[in-house]
C-alpha cells in the first residue's frame, strides 16, 4: 500500500561495540525515582510510581566514542539535565510480576532527560500537561546501548552527571526509590509492554540548569559515558 508521504523512519538507538541498531517503538519515563531528588522537587514518601512519555523522535542517539550536539531549545530561559539509567525491552505483556518484567530487559544505555524546567513549572501550577516541558525536540540523548547478557543485571552501580567537568549528579542505582523491574512491572499494569520499548528510570538529586556551550558527560557504572553539548538555539 502506498503511503500519502513519504515513510517516516523508525528510531533507533546504537548497540556499544556492534553495526547493529535497537529500533525503539515507544518512550516512557518514570518520575520522582530517586527520594533526594524527590525532595529538591517537594515531595516527600514512596509514592506509588508515575510516568510520562517523550516522542520515539525526541531521541538524540550518540554513538560511542562521540559527542552529541542538542540545539537549546525554544521559549525556556531554564533547561535542565537529569541523568538517568535507560532500559530497553525485547518483549512485554500486561500485568507482569517483577520477576517477568526483568526477564523483558534487552539492555540498558546513559540517558538525559533534559526538561524545559520554566514551562514543566507553570504546567504543574495550571494542572496541565508536562509534554511542552518534557517532550520537546531532542529532549532524550541516549548512549549506545550495552545487552545485558553482556552487563548483567543492573541494580546497583554509580551513575553521575559532571558540566564542564564539575560533578553535579552523584548517586548509586541501588538508591532508586522503585527498582527497575517493579517499575516496568507496575507500568505494564497501564500499557502493554512490548519489544523496543524504551524506559528513562528516574534521575537523582542535584539537577540543574545548562545554557549553549556547555558540556555534559553523563555516566552509569558498566555503560561507558555520554558526552552531550548544548548547542545554539535551533534556527
């Protein structure tokens, strides 16, 4: 069957140290996952998990070894960084366990969910929506991803953010307030999971703002670093 346009290309991720490529189908991104950056955000306690999703085109794939470049977005005076762990799917369901939904992990990647902090602020104030502050353009640089029968699986570890050399983010994996696979579990009891999925886990404390010309490298024990720089605003 013919299409009206032409076929819009599917998005897909590098796989560390292959020609191969993961292509992704959906984006999804947990909230608040981390209880210090629950607090710096003013929230306190376990509450139950919540997710929001970017475009599969949001995705800004760095392949090893490069640095990517992501033009400073549209009407925002403050963008931020939140470095996260990025788990990629090979197979889903509905209603799985904690115990089937780890067995669903293909791999995981160095991710930034970079957040349009002013316009997600005012969302929340109006009750809306956080899509103008989470979705936008470019908003998900993502590193190769690395399989886990390669890594193994991932539940502890350092992951870090340093701008232009200086550490901003410092945590541990282990500190995630819902574990990975409760995470895609309670997720799945929402939406059917399916393979090439994608999941940003949550980031810890101590985000904050960038502005064009400054240098990301983002880092989770076990899956090398993700160098970003913002450009200058997109013409």
């Amino acid at each position: 069957m013919a299409t009206v346009i032409p076929a819009i290309p599917t998005a897909a991720l590098a796989v560390a140290g292959s020609a191969d490529s993961f292509p992704v189908r959906r984006v999804y991104c947990v909230g608040r996952n981390y209880a210090e950056h629950a607090k710096e955000m003013g929230f306190t306690g376990r509450e139950d998990p919540f997710f929001f999703n970017k475009p599969a085109d949001a995705l800004l794939n760095v392949a090893d070894g490069q640095t990517g470049v992501m033009p400073y977005p549209p009407r925002t005076s403050n963008l931020h960084y939140e470095i996260e762990l990025v788990v990629a799917l090979d197979k889903g369901g509905r209603d799985l366990s904690p115990e089937q939904a780890e067995k669903c992990v293909w791999g995981y990647a160095v991710g930034l969910d970079m957040t349009r902090r002013d316009l997600q602020g005012e969302a929340k104030k109006l009750g809306r929506p956080w899509e103008v502050g989470k979705a936008f353009d470019h908003s998900a640089p993502v590193g190769p991803l690395y399989p886990r029968e390669r890594v193994g699986t991932l539940q502890a570890g350092a992951i870090t953010l340093s701008v232009n050399g200086a550490v901003q983010q410092s945590s541990d994996l282990s500190k995630m307030i819902w574990s990975v696979a409760e995470s895609l579990a309670y997720l799945s009891t929402l939406f059917e999971l399916k393979a090439g999925d994608i999941i940003f886990t949550g980031t810890p404390e101590g985000v904050g703002p960038v502005v064009p010309g400054d240098l990301m490298v983002g880092a989770v024990a076990g899956l090398g670093e993700l160098h970003v720089q913002v450009g200058a605003p997109a013409a």
